[in-house]
C-alpha cells in the first residue's frame, strides 16, 4: 500500500511515484527517475521511464577489455543499447566522487562502519545522478535494519546506531549535490511504526503511526506537523500503537503538487486513486 499508492494491497501493479513522474512536465532526461539498488522497487513502476543503478560486485574493467565488450556488442542493437545505458548510469553515478575502489575498502571494514560506507556509496551515487542537468529529478533508494524486534536499544545500541548511519547519508548527500540542495526535497517515510510499550525481548513489535521526515534546501523545514495524540492509555491506538494522526497520502500529494508540479486531477484520478479524504498538504516547500 505505501508503494501503490492504493488503500488496497496488491490492488495496483504500479507505483504512485511512477505515476506521478508520468503526469508530470516532461523533463529534459530520458528517463524520470532511477531506482538505486539491486531491483526496480514497485513505487518506480509504471508508464515513466526509468533507469536503475547498483554497486558492482565484480573487479572494475580496464579500458582495453572494455572496448572489447562494446565491439562484440556492437552488432547487437539490444546489448548495444544495455551496455550504453549501463555505462551512462555509472558516470552519472560516478560524477559526485564515487570512488572506484568502494567495494573493496567496505570489505575490511567493522561491521558498524560498513553500513556508513553502504549509505555512503548509495547517497553518492544518488546526489550523481540528481546535480545533472540531463539527469533524472527523482532518485529512490531503501534502508533496512529497522525491524528492532530485539535488543532495541535506546540512547545507545542497534536502532541509535541505524539513525546515526541514517543522519551520516543525509549529510553525505547535502554536500555531494552542492548547490542543487537549494532545489531539492528529500522525504524519509516508511510502512509501519513501532508498539509505544517495550516487549519481553527488551524490543518493539509492528506498530500503527510512525513519522516521516522531509528536508531539503526546498522544504519550509523547522516544523512538526501533527496533532499529537498522546501516549496515555486512551490515547493509544488499540492501547498499544500510537494513534494515526495525518494521511501520509496528504504529504505526498503536497509534495508533489509543489516540488514536481503534478496536475491536481492527475493526483487525485491516477496517482492515488479513492484518496479524496485525503487533502494535500500545502505550504511544505518555501515560496
């Protein structure tokens, strides 16, 4: 349902993001947007076109070999037309200082540190792609690591250490996409919260409402938006979630109204169907 954009799971084979790029002013690139990572996730799929991009695993080609390739491909329009685009994903990649040898150095480092270098590369990658001209507006990409059933932790432990790692890439990519941070608006959302109590494994279960971040050179920052319900026993949700408070589908809906200039019609007809209830969130960007 946060990917689909529908109330419904599985009702729809497309993402709202895919959707909304479709609706959108054509933009000067191929393609709309790129999904960073090892799959094209369902939020990006649909009529837009869009690339993707994903750290190699394998050794980094010499130039000699890889002539060789693009000649045996060359009688080949489809394999041509891969490698061409493959090759034009990693220097859009490459371009915000992505280093050649990332893969390797990640390997010999501790494991906490190597979820920095993971986020480092991802972000880099992403703020490459994002400061071009002729690059794609929207960038896509997934963390994991939240599911903190056990052994959660507080001030210290395994969910502090993800939101460092997590503040640490949002910093990485304000300072790789330079000036073009004063356009852009970054949001973080996610699919569930987690229970208001602690359970016996000194963790938290799957809980209802969450929070979303967005930031950005754009974005009229320095606010919580919300009506905040509370943490009593009646004001909990089933008396164990926090309660549900704001339609996520409103912020997106604002967003996209005014970050990408998506048709109102589009939003409410194709991008997320059966959502009049939900009204767009107005005054998130600066004017």
């Amino acid at each position: 349902m946060l990917e689909n954009g529908s109330p419904r799971p599985h009702a729809l084979q497309t993402g709202w993001l895919n959707r909304a790029l479709a609706a959108a002013p054509r933009p000067a690139a191929r393609e709309a947007g790129v999904a960073l990572g090892q799959n094209v996730p369902l939020v990006m799929r649909g009529p837009a076109a869009v690339t993707s991009w994903s750290s190699s695993k394998l050794t980094v080609l010499d130039d000699d070999t890889l002539a060789r390739i693009t000649d045996l491909y060359a009688s080949d329009p489809l394999l041509a037309t891969r490698l061409a685009d493959a090759l034009a994903a990693n220097a859009m990649a490459a371009g915000a200082g992505a280093e050649p040898g990332a893969m390797k150095l990640q390997a010999a480092l501790a494991p906490g540190a190597r979820g920095n270098a993971r986020y480092a590369e991802v972000v880099r990658a992403a703020a490459g792609f994002l400061r071009r001209e002729d690059g794609p507006k929207v960038a896509v990409f997934d963390t994991n690591g939240w599911d903190t059933h056990a052994n959660e932790g507080g001030a210290q432990g395994q969910l502090s250490s993800r939101l460092g790692e997590l503040d640490a890439g949002l910093a990485t990519l304000h300072q790789e996409l330079g000036t073009a941070w004063k356009d852009s608006a970054v949001l973080l959302v996610t699919e569930f919260g987690r229970t208001a109590a602690i359970n016996g494994t000194r963790g938290t279960d799957h809980g209802t409402a969450t929070v979303a971040f967005l930031l950005g050179g754009a974005v009229a920052g320095g606010r919580v938006i919300a009506d905040w319900p509370g943490l009593s026993s009646r004001a909990l949700y089933q008396g164990r979630d926090l309660a549900a408070t704001l339609d996520l589908r409103s912020v997106l809906k604002g967003l996209l109204s005014e970050h990408l200039a998506v048709p109102a019609h589009a939003l409410e007809q194709d991008v997320f169907p059966d959502s009049r209830t939900a009204r767009p969130l107005r005054g998130l960007l600066r004017s």
